[in-house]
C-alpha cells in the first residue's frame, strides 16, 4: 500500500468516523416511533404501494436498533456496530435506488418520465 492510498484511506475512515460520531448526540436525545410515523397508505393504494411502505418501515426499526447498539457499544464493538450501520445505510440507499429505477422506467412505459411528457 502506498504512501498516498494510506493517506486517502485514512481521510475516508477520518471522514466518516467525524459523520457517524457527530450524529450519536442526536441519535441519542432523538426518539423514533416509525409505526407512529410512517405514513399510512391510501385506501386505494396497491398493494405494492402498502408492501413498500411495511418494507420501508421495517427497515427504518432495523436501523433504529443497529444505531441503538452502536450508541450503546464501546471499545472494538462499537467499531463493529458502526461498520453494521454503514452497511445498513448502504444497503437501504442501493434499495431506494434501485426502486427509483423501476419506478421511472415504468412512468417511461406509460408515457413519459421525470414530469415529462413523451414525444
């Protein structure tokens, strides 16, 4: 490993050990009740639509409880909580992005994408 890749790593793990850590006041004095929160389906919705929003809720109580464990762990453990959470964080943004993907190609199949209106 060079000079210069240890140097980028150590900028990256300095980078995100000052954003994860900076948020644990907050993380702490902030309660969340997503079942609470989360916003209920229109009568009408799809059954899609209600399922994205259990997914969604799910997720959201997962990451609750691997922030709770990291707040809570010290020493080599808390390093372990804080890689459960990246993790956790990366996995949950591929999901939304991915979901974002489906849903503008199917606005693109039926008649244009991004408010656009097809050609």
């Amino acid at each position: 490993m060079t000079a210069i890749t240890r140097a980028r790593s150590f900028v990256l793990a300095a980078a995100l050990a000052g954003t994860v850590w900076g948020t644990i006041p907050l993380a702490q004095t902030v309660g969340h009740d997503h079942a609470a929160q989360a916003p209920q389906s229109a009568p009408g919705a799809s059954t899609a639509h209600q399922k994205m929003m259990a997914d969604k809720a799910a997720a959201d109580r997962t990451l609750d409880d691997l922030v709770l464990r990291m707040n809570t762990a010290t020493g080599t453990a808390k390093v372990d909580a804080i890689a459960a959470v990246v993790n956790e964080l990366v996995a949950t943004h591929k999901r939304m992005g991915d979901m974002m993907k489906m849903d503008e190609a199917m606005k693109e199949k039926m008649g244009g994408g991004m408010g656009m209106p097809k050609k």
